[in-house]
C-alpha cells in the first residue's frame, strides 16, 4: 500500500495551478473571507501553543523537587 501512496507523490507546479483555479471558481467571492478565517486560526493556535510552553517553562523553573533534592545532598 505504502508503494501505490509513493507512486501517486506530491502535486507538481502544474496540479497545483488547476487546484488553484478550481478553488477560485467554487469560492470566488468567498476566498479572501475563507482565507481571513483560516489565517485568524493559525494565529490562535500559535498562541495557545506558546501559551502552553510558557507554562511549562514556569513550572520547570518553579519546580519544588529540586529544592529538595539539594537538601538531602
């Protein structure tokens, strides 16, 4: 199976162009709003996922264990 999904490979320049011109003709008017939208989520995700790695940083730094840790040294 793994052979038939490397045989089909990646959309070449030319795929991509009638993709391209099949989304402008389904969404039209419709794309810079959709493209908004999509851009809008991006942008939330980021923040969730720094947002997630600045409280993990902090509970790294603010760990108790290794202040005791060092104490029975």
């Amino acid at each position: 199976m793994l052979n038939s999904l490397l045989a089909i490979g990646m959309p070449g320049p030319f795929e991509m162009m009638i993709i391209g011109v099949i989304m402008l003709l389904l969404f039209g008017n419709r794309l810079p709003s959709l493209m908004r939208s999509l851009g809008r989520g991006v942008i939330e995700f980021k923040k969730g996922v720094h947002g997630i790695e600045d409280e993990l940083e902090s509970s790294i730094e603010n760990d108790p264990s290794e202040d005791k840790d060092d104490k029975d040294d």
